[in-house]
C-alpha cells in the first residue's frame, strides 16, 4: 500500500491562517549546539486570519504542512473509518497588522464552521536499512537528527506495517513536520470532495 503526506495546496481562494502557538515550555530557547527548538507545538491550536480571501475551505493550514485544521464534517468522516489522530480545540486570536483594506478576509467574532486541530496521536519510524533517507546531522546536545527525505521517484521510503500499529495517518520520526496517511485515506478525502487539501506520495507500507 502507498502512503502519502498531507499537502497545502495553495489554493488562494480559500482563507489562509497562521499559526500563533501554543508551545510548550513556554520559556525556552534554542539548542546551542544546532540552534533547533526546544518547544514542541501542543493544543490548543492558536492562529490569526490572513487577508486575502473568507472562504473557509475544509481543510486550512496554519504551519505550512505541519499542522492541520479541517471542518467538524471533516473530522467526523475520518473519526469513522480511520485512526492515529484526534480532535483538538483551536482558539483564534485576533492579529491587527493583518487588517487591510479592500481585502477579503475572516474576522473575529468568528461565526463560520467549527474548526478542528486534526491533532497526530501515532508515530512511526521508517525502516532505515532499506529506505533511501540519509541522517545528514545528529545534535550531540539535544539528540535531534536530521534527515534526508527522498521522493519516491528518487528511491523508497518503506514504513514497516507493523510500525503503524493500525493507524492510517501518523507522523515519521525522520520527518516530524509532515503528517502522513495511508492511500485508504487519500481515497476517502479525494472521494468526499473535501477543499483545499493535496497529497504527495511519500512511499511505502512494508510487511
């Protein structure tokens, strides 16, 4: 079975978020040694409406690809037939800076369609020994690695089945800001008609 990751397709008929948090410790800089954070995002998801358009699409992507909100009807369809992820609340705040004239754009008090954060609860580590990823750096001082994520047209990123331990969208340890699904998934989204959402194929399920 294919897999594939979750992808903004962005498509500017729809309104764009941004994201505004929330990170946990609160009060943390960066490794000295790498200079990567040393937050992780956790709920609820906080984000700010940026001008442009106020049409919201069932998906929305307020950290690139790395985070997701999609619409309750979203959620439900998923919650029915597939696993790894939850529900989580999103709080919106309101950004001034954002504010221009004679642009379309979602405004606070908010009264459009519930939003959900589509939280990844299941984790999963490809297998390196066959996979075409390389670890380009490992920090010393706070043990994040970095690698190197090919495409399928430039060799195989496999997923041991058993890795997944049932879950059909998950994050890979090798790449923690993409969310990733099973080809079932894809075909459900694709087949329901929902907005403003991409895949990219990322590899493969392996026995």
């Amino acid at each position: 079975m294919k897999l594939f990751r979750f992808h903004d397709p962005s498509d500017y008929r729809y309104a764009e978020a941004g994201r505004r948090g929330t990170w946990s410790p609160a009060h943390v800089g960066v490794c000295p040694e790498c200079t990567a954070s040393r937050q992780t995002r956790v709920p609820p998801l906080k984000i700010a409406w940026e001008p442009g358009a106020d049409v919201i699409g069932d998906f929305t992507w307020p950290g690139f690809d790395s985070d997701i909100a999609v619409q309750d009807h979203v959620l439900a369809t998923l919650s029915q037939q597939f696993s790894g992820f939850e529900g989580q609340p999103i709080e919106m705040v309101d950004d001034p800076t954002r504010r221009r004239r004679k642009q379309p754009m979602v405004t606070l008090p908010y009264q459009g369609p519930r939003l959900f954060d589509l939280w990844v609860t299941a984790w999963a580590s490809a297998d390196r020994d066959r996979s075409t990823i390389e670890l380009e750096y490992a920090c010393r001082t706070c043990r994040q690695e970095q690698w190197r994520m090919r495409l399928p047209s430039e060799g195989e990123i496999l997923v041991p089945e058993r890795a997944l331990d049932g879950a059909s969208i998950f994050r890979l340890n090798e790449a923690p800001a993409w969310i990733a699904c099973t080809e079932a998934v894809k075909r459900v989204v694709e087949a329901q008609g929902f907005t403003n959402v991409a895949f990219i194929e990322l590899g493969s399920m392996s026995m």
